[in-house]
C-alpha cells in the first residue's frame, strides 16, 4: 500500500505543503496523461521570476516513448536509476545563466527555476501526483545528448508519476521510503538581528 507522510507541522499549513513528499517508488503502469502533463508544466511556466526572464527549461521524456525515456534515464547518477527508471515522466531541468535581454550574469536563474518548480510540484500534488527531484544527475551525459547549449546549467532531473509500492524498489529503498519525515526548527533556519540569531516567534 501507498505511503501518506503528512508533515508535523507547528502551525497548520496548506493541505498541499503538508501533503507533499518525495518517495521514490513510482507505478509506471498508470501513465500520465498529455493534458496533465501540460497542466503540470503550465503551473511552472507562470512561477515568478527575475525581470520577467524566466530562466527555466525542461527536457520531458515519457514513458510511451521507450528510447526517449531510457536517453532521460541515462543521465540520473546510478544509484538514482535504480528508482527513475519506474518513474512514467523524466524531466531535466535547466536555467539559463545570462539574462536574454542584456547578455548579464542571472544570478538568480537557479532561484528562479525552483521557483517554477515548487509551482510544478503543488500542482501536481494537488492532481495527485508524486515527484522526487534530486541532484544526483550526470550533467556532462545530459548535455551532450540533447546538445543543451553552454549558456544553460543542467539543474536537476525529476522523476514524476502516481505513487507505487515501497516494496517494489530494490536493495536499501524500501527502509528509507518509510523513514519518518524531518525538518530543521525554525529556531535552526530563521534569524533576526544578526545572522546565526535564532528568531524568537510567537505561539
């Protein structure tokens, strides 16, 4: 059975934020649909960002179309294939480093492209969707096979579907998908005065 992690949070937060959590253990049976995806995409592509510039850009490969979805496998790290590969959507997610309009450094863009992803990531949720977006990507395997140009960093890959069974991962993956939720205090991440401060909020 499908894991629900909801969040233990201080104070009560949107049922979307609450819900939300990445497992990695994904149904690639339940395909999803053209019309879902775009609606996934359409929440992205309305995230704010710096001078309008929106930075992003996303590589989709779908399950439907086997070779393209095994090109999107390849550029997850080894240990993250173990899980993308039962994820029916793979995206890359890139931003571009300069603004288009002046040719200046965006100091922003990475900033800007989690922005559109957390919209990404509400939105699906809210469809009831899973997703689990890690780091542990083979940049110089993506670029060259989908000839990304130098002026774009490779941020992220993104392993997207409806949520499968823990049992169905291999080796460690079942113990950590049930691993118990964690954050950091507010008190660790919050500030005021000086940095290092920890804010004293109210409740």
């Amino acid at each position: 059975m499908a894991l629900d992690k909801p969040a233990v949070t201080s104070k009560p937060v949107l049922d979307l934020i609450r819900d939300r959590w990445s497992p990695r253990s994904f149904d690639l049976k339940r395909p999803i649909s053209a019309d879902t995806l775009t609606a996934l995409l359409e929440a992205a592509r309305w995230a704010a960002s710096s001078n309008n510039a929106q930075p992003w850009r996303f590589i989709v490969a779908t399950v439907d179309n086997a070779a393209e979805h095994q090109k999107a496998l390849g550029c997850f790290n080894v240990r993250n294939q173990r899980w993308a590969k039962s994820a029916p959507v793979l995206i890359i997610v890139c931003t571009r480093k300069a603004f288009e309009a002046n040719g200046n450094p965006n100091v922003h863009a990475w900033y800007d492209a989690g922005a559109a992803m957390a919209q990404f990531t509400a939105q699906a949720t809210a469809m009831g969707l899973r997703l689990h977006q890690p780091a542990g990507i083979e940049r110089d395997k993506a670029r060259a096979p989908y000839a990304v140009p130098e002026e774009f960093d490779i941020c992220a890959g993104i392993g997207l579907g409806y949520q499968g069974e823990p049992d169905a991962l291999p080796e460690d993956l079942p113990g950590r998908e049930r691993e118990p939720r964690a954050r950091k205090p507010l008190s660790e991440i919050v500030f005021t005065g000086t940095f290092g401060n920890g804010a004293k909020l109210g409740g």
